[in-house]
C-alpha cells in the first residue's frame, strides 16, 4: 500500500501574507487542525505550516488579534514531505523522526496533491486488524505516536 491509497486529496491550503483569521477560518469550515502554506502561483507548492497550535501562540505571545497577523507570523517554514508512491513505513518513519502527526503529500512537480496523517495510519491499522500481510500494525502505529509525543525537553536530552 502506497500514501496515494490513504491520504486526503481535497486539500486546503492559505499563503503567507493571508491573515491568521483567516487561516483559522479555514481550519474551523473543513474540521483541520493543520493547513499547507502555498505559493499563491497555481502552482501550490509548500512554503511552510501553519497549527491551530501556531496561531496560538503567535496571538498570545505578539499581544494581537489574529486580523491583525500574517500567517507568515506563526507558520513552521521547515516542511517535511512526502511523495503519492511513498510506502506507509517511509512516512511513518518521517513523521516519527520530526516528531509530526502530518504531511503533504507532492507530485512530481513539489505540488501539493494530498496530505496524509498518523490518523490516515491508525484507521488502516484498525482496518487491516484481521487480515494477514498487514501493510500497518497497532503496534506501529503506537510506536509512531509514542515516538512523536515525547516532550522536547526529553528528546533533547537523549
């Protein structure tokens, strides 16, 4: 099993110099917590991220209302992907070493065709629980989460 086979196609995307508010706007209509940063080219390529968790933060710590940011503010400007033909192991392994829970997923072209999540991961776990040649366990799955959930203090000193 390949990304192309789990991961979400319909994604929802804002650019830099778009407003927190307005990211935020977009995270609360399609239920994400978490929205690619894109150039604004047709070509949607990735600049950066943006959490709920980001826009936070960077409202609480610059003391302003989120019509008054850019998303370029708050958003993590290093990006880790992944590509339609990853295998599931490739992007655990990903998203276990950055300590994330998702990725985009790009074309050939490093345009943003999808985005794929350890939510993705543990549905198929769960799916695949009664069959044989399992593309996913639990177990993984848990690792993954256990290894992306360890606080930064503790990774740190490891």
């Amino acid at each position: 099993m390949r990304v192309q086979d789990l991961m979400t196609r319909q994604v929802h995307s804002c650019r830099p110099n778009d407003t927190l508010e307005q990211a935020a706007q977009l995270m609360w209509n399609f239920d994400c917590g978490c929205i690619p940063v894109c150039t604004g080219n047709g070509a949607s390529r990735v600049l950066g991220m943006i959490t709920d968790r980001d826009i936070c933060m960077s409202a609480l710590f610059q003391g302003k209302a989120l019509k008054d940011l850019h998303v370029s503010d708050a958003m993590s400007k290093s990006v880790e992907t992944c590509r339609s033909s990853d295998s599931l192991a490739a992007v655990e392994k990903i998203m276990q070493k950055a300590r994330i829970r998702r990725l985009p997923v790009l074309d050939e072209e490093d345009s943003v065709v999808g985005m794929i999540s350890l939510a993705d991961l543990a549905r198929e776990a769960a799916h695949e629980r009664t069959r044989h040649g399992k593309e996913i366990t639990n177990t993984e799955v848990v690792d993954s989460l256990a290894a992306i959930c360890v606080p930064a203090k503790q990774s740190l000193a490891a």
